[in-house]
C-alpha cells in the first residue's frame, strides 16, 4: 500500500507559510506541491532525489512553519452564528467548513487565513494554541495584551516556548531556568485571563532578572564550549597534521627504497645499457622505436617511462648530445640522469673507439692501399664517421705515405679529429709506428686473439700492442686468457677432468687450512 509523504493540508500550510520561510530547498519544490495536492512515495511524477528530499525535510519543513504564524489581535476568533453547515466558512487548511473561526495572520507580511480549531491544534505553535485557549476561555482581548506584552519583554517567548534556550546552560542551573519558566508563565498566564492595561511589571521583574543572570552563565559556557572546541580542533588539526607528515615521510621513505632497489638492481641497469646503445647510434626515431620493441623492460619501469618519451630522450640526444627531457615532467629525474649517464659514456667510449681505428687505419697499423681503404670504408659507414667530408676521407687515405714527406696534420681537418690524432701522435715511439691502444676489450676481440695465435706468450704480446686497460681489469684479462690455454691445454692431453679434482682438492684444503 503507497504511503502518503505529503496530505493536501500539509500541502496547503507549506505554500501558505512558504514566504514567510524562504527555505531554498522548500521553493524549489513549490510548483510540484501546488500541481500535485497529495504526494505519495509511489507517485510516478516524483523523482528519487526529490522523494527522498520530502522526506527527509517534511517534519522539519511543518515545524518552522507553525512558528511563523500568530493569532489575529484585533480578531482572534468568531463563532458562525448560523447552525446551517452551508453558512459556515471553510478552513484554509483542510477545506472543512468550521462553525469556530480562528482568524491567524503570518507575522512577516500580515496576510490572513481562517483555520479551525484543529487545524489550529496540529499545525500552529505552542504558543498559538495556549493564547486560543485562554481567548476563547478567558479573555477575548488576551492576543492583544500578549502583543503589549512580548512588546515590551520580548524575552518572555524565549522562556515560554524555545525548548533550544541557554543550549550551554550547566546542569545545576537547569533547576533554576525551570523555575524562571514555571514563574513566567503563572504570571503571563494570570495577567492575559482578565482584560487590562497595566502590564505584570512587578511580577515578571524577579523572573527577568534570574534569566537576564542565566544568559550570561549561558554565554560564558558558550564561550568557554567554543575556546574548548577550538582548542581540540587545534589538537585535531596538529595531530591530523602530524600524521599526515608521517604518511607523506612514510610514502616517501617507500618510494626512495623502492628507486634504490630498481637503481641496483641488474635487469634496471642492463636495460638503460641496451636502450643507451640504441641511443648512440643515431638511428632514425621509427627504426629505434622499432630496435626497443626488442628490449625486455622490468615491468617496475613500465610504470615509469613509455616508449614514447623514450623516443622523445632519443631525438634529443641526437641533436644535443645529451638528455634533459624537460618537457616530460612525469619521468622522474633519476631514470633521465642515468640514461643520459648511460648514453654520454657509451657514446664518449664509441667515439674514442672509432678515433682508435681511424688512427690506426690511417697511420697506425702495416696495411696495404687496398685493406686501408676498406677499413676506412668500414668506419665511414658508422654514424660517427659519417661527420667527416669525402675530402677527410681522401687525405685519410694518403697520409701514411704523405707523412714522410710532411708530418702534419692537415688544417681541414674538424677540430676534434685534428685533437684525437694529436693525442694518439703523443704516444708514438721516436722511431717506427704502434697502434693506437684501446681502454677496454670485449670477449670476442680476445676470442680474435686467442683464435689467430698458437701460443700464449705471442697472444699476450699482441694484447699488450692493441690494448691498455684499467690495472685491475688487465690482472682480470690476463689471468682468464691464461686459465683459457692451460684449460685447452688439458683437454688437448686428455687430462682435464684430473686436473680440475685435483684443483678442487687443493682449494679444499686450503679453505680448511
């Protein structure tokens, strides 16, 4: 069964209290009450916020209405003289015709209504139906003399009827805000029985003064709640402050350990190596894109960095030499540093790399006319040596053979190119040429050495001619390509598995030793 959430009386005594309200959200539902006199829950016009609005609201919409109204002094009440039901009026509320009249104004603009008495009983004030009481009991006139009256003491409605007086009002002073009620309302009460002038003065005095005291005891707890609650806020705010530092610090402190685990960890740093030497060789940005779709990212940088804003570090790289990527502001900063790091040294080392071969092409190694050519063919095809002019290329060429008649470095030459050959030029014997050495070797270099060789001592040699590594890196180099040929040294003589017991033992002892 549909239940009622509005009755056309209700409706009716929201519209007409409705100015003297101005309630936003009451206005904005004015023209569905005035279209719709009964609204139920199930009334297919009402949408779900608008019901649920009503309901909420419909209580509290009809108890400030009953206080914006008051009874008619100069016409409280009539009593239809007929008996006929046909004579009678109707009330403005429920449309009933009623033989007893109430005549009530809206306090805000003075626009009357006549309602009966119990529309009067379920939709006015308190205050209301005590004043109907007395008028129609007592004194015809008790409306205008309560007018005089609140007129003069407009506290005595604040005693009477707000149950929301001295909110912060102690306890035990409640006792003492009772009394000042009771007493007022036997001294109004007495006084609006009779028809008079004077007002109750002398009587109202005593109930007056103690309530003048309890505003001020009220106000000083209110004051008192307020500092209070300022104060905890403060407290609240501070602590909710204090956490939230903790939280951003605990966040923090993740996210750093989080950086530093990626930062050392192996597969983090063989992927910037391998993206940084994509970098370095300057390919086009749709055949790079192409290279990284090839390259295994750790999914913690997938979360991080986009083949797109790779592409974006590529192109700069390519025409700065190194990586800002100032316009991708969402990479973070560490991982731009170490691919620019990545990229600058791989990019340093390959460039000195080809200055070693184009030295050694040029000057540095016994070649004949044809296997310089190709070798500075070779180089040319790489991007580094693609910045040279074909006239470098052709004096490249002829240098060997020109250098015994002039040893000079010729002046067309690209400034950097002229600095790398003297550099390498310093480092020549007073007599005969020696290749330029190389600060570092890959596994298949050495493997070319060790392939071309028959001997140790003559591999060692040639390794000592070609390069010139870091110390501990060379003890490291040595030390494997000597275990290499005594390794193939065993297997050559069927001695290997041998050997390594009886290297295993000797290790054993001497970590029992």
């Amino acid at each position: 069964m549909a239940t009622t959430i509005l009755t056309p009386a209700e409706n009716r005594f929201l519209q007409l209290s409705q100015p003297a309200l101005q309630l936003t959200e009451l206005t904005r539902v004015m023209p569905l009450l005035r279209d719709h006199p009964t609204i139920k829950d199930s009334s297919d016009f009402l949408s779900r916020s608008t019901r649920q609005l009503l309901l909420d609201q419909r209580v509290n919409w009809l108890v400030q209405g009953s206080d914006v109204w008051k009874l008619l002094a100069r016409l409280p009440y009539a009593i239809n003289a007929s008996d006929r039901r046909a004579d009678w009026h109707h009330c403005a509320l429920c449309h009933k015709p009623v033989r007893y009249e109430y005549h009530v104004v809206l306090r805000t603009d003075g626009h009357e209504i006549l309602v009966g008495s119990e529309c009067v009983k379920k939709f006015m004030s308190d205050e209301m139906q005590y004043l109907m009481t007395i008028t129609t009991e007592d004194n015809f006139h008790a409306v205008a003399q309560y007018d005089d009256l609140t007129a003069q003491y407009p506290q005595v409605p604040e005693i009477l009827w707000d149950q929301k007086a001295l909110p912060h009002l102690p306890q035990q002073h409640r006792r003492r805000q009772h009394w000042v009620k009771n007493g007022t309302k036997t001294t109004v009460t007495s006084y609006l029985k009779h028809r008079q002038q004077t007002l109750p003065e002398t009587q109202l005095s005593p109930y007056l003064a103690e309530y003048t005291q309890l505003q001020a005891v009220d106000r000083q707890m209110a004051e008192r709640q307020q500092v209070q609650q300022q104060h905890a806020v403060q407290q609240q705010a501070q602590l909710a402050e204090k956490e939230a530092a903790a939280a951003w610090q605990a966040a923090d402190q993740a996210q750093l350990t989080a950086e530093q685990q990626l930062r050392a960890s192996t597969s983090y740093q063989t992927y910037l190596q391998a993206v940084a030497a994509l970098m370095v060789q300057h390919l086009p940005l749709p055949q790079f894109k192409q290279r990284l779709r090839g390259i295994t990212m750790p999914p913690a940088l997938g979360q991080l960095v986009n083949s797109y804003q790779l592409g974006v570090m590529a192109t700069e790289f390519a025409r700065a030499g190194q990586i800002t990527a100032t316009r991708l502001q969402i990479v973070p900063r560490y991982l731009v540093a170490d691919l620019n790091r990545f990229s600058r040294q791989l990019a340093a080392q390959r460039q000195r790399d080809w200055d070693d071969d184009v030295f050694n092409a040029a000057l540095g190694f016994e070649l004949t006319a044809d296997q310089r050519r190709q070798r500075l063919t070779q180089l040319r095809d790489c991007w580094e040596g693609r910045q040279l002019s074909d006239a470098c290329y052709a004096t490249l060429l002829r240098l060997r053979e020109s250098w015994q008649q002039s040893p000079v470095i010729p002046a067309t030459w690209p400034e950097k190119l002229r600095q790398a050959f003297q550099v390498r030029l310093a480092e020549q014997p007073a007599t005969g040429w020696v290749p330029a050495k190389k600060n570092h070797v890959t596994p298949s270099q050495l493997r070319q050495l060790i392939t071309s060789q028959a001997d140790f001592a003559t591999v060692v040699a040639q390794y000592h001619r070609l390069y010139a590594l870091p110390t501990a890196t060379e003890a490291v180099t040595l030390s494997a390509l000597h275990r290499y040929y005594l390794v193939k040294a065993d297997q050559r003589a069927g001695r290997a598995k041998a050997t390594a017991k009886l290297v295993t033992e000797l290790l054993k002892e001497t970590v029992d030793d």
